[in-house]
C-alpha cells in the first residue's frame, strides 16, 4: 500500500511539474492596434486579424498568451509557419487567424473577412 500511494505521489509531482515547466514556455505577446483594428505584436512581428477559425482542429501547439491574460491564448496554425500565420482563442470558444503583416502568399482559397486585407 506504501509503495503504491509513494508511486501515485511521484506521478502527481511529475505531471506538475511538467506543466509548470510547459506554462513557462509560453511567450507573452503584446496586444497594439492598426489602422482601426488590434493587433499582436510578438517580437519584430506584427499579427493583423485575417478572418474566424471555424475549425479548431487547425489550432496546433500553444505558443503564447496575450499581455498575460492566459484567456487570450495564442497558438501555432497547424502546417504553417507561427512567423507567418497565427491563431488567437478567446474564451467561449472564439478564435482568430492573424497573418503577419508583411505575409502576402496567402493559400489557395483563404479569403479575408476584412475588404483592407484582400
């Protein structure tokens, strides 16, 4: 019984640590703004909203969080660059696809919501 209840304590440890460890990672990106919309600006980079993430199975690895809100969780786009493409989730389920700024090969299909960033 005492080796199974030291076993379950070193698991419990481990798994916190490891998620501590995951949560230092994370990048804190800072919110700005354009003309007339937000940005994110993540070191030399600058996001600007490309259009809704309807499919949240696009989202990949979280990367960051916005001006420490660990609400406003940034993530990678899966099969894309984060240099040029990334996702932010809000809460309730609401997320944006943000491209870089200077970015101007977009897919085959993508279309922007926003008549400035066709």
């Amino acid at each position: 019984m005492k080796k199974t209840l030291l076993s379950f304590i070193a698991i419990f440890i481990l798994f916190f640590s490891l998620c501590a460890c995951s949560q230092q990672d994370l990048k804190d990106m800072a919110s700005g703004e354009g003309d007339g919309y937000a940005t994110i600006v993540w070191d030399d980079k600058t996001y600007v909203p490309y259009g809704a993430l309807t499919d949240y199975g696009e989202r990949g690895t979280q990367i960051g969080i916005v001006d420490g809100d660990k609400d406003n969780r940034v993530y990678e786009l899966k099969g894309y660059s984060a240099d040029e493409w990334i996702v932010i989730a809000f809460p309730h389920d609401a997320a944006m696809l943000l491209r870089e700024i200077d970015v101007t090969d977009i897919p085959d299909g993508w279309h922007s919501e926003y008549e400035w960033n066709q």
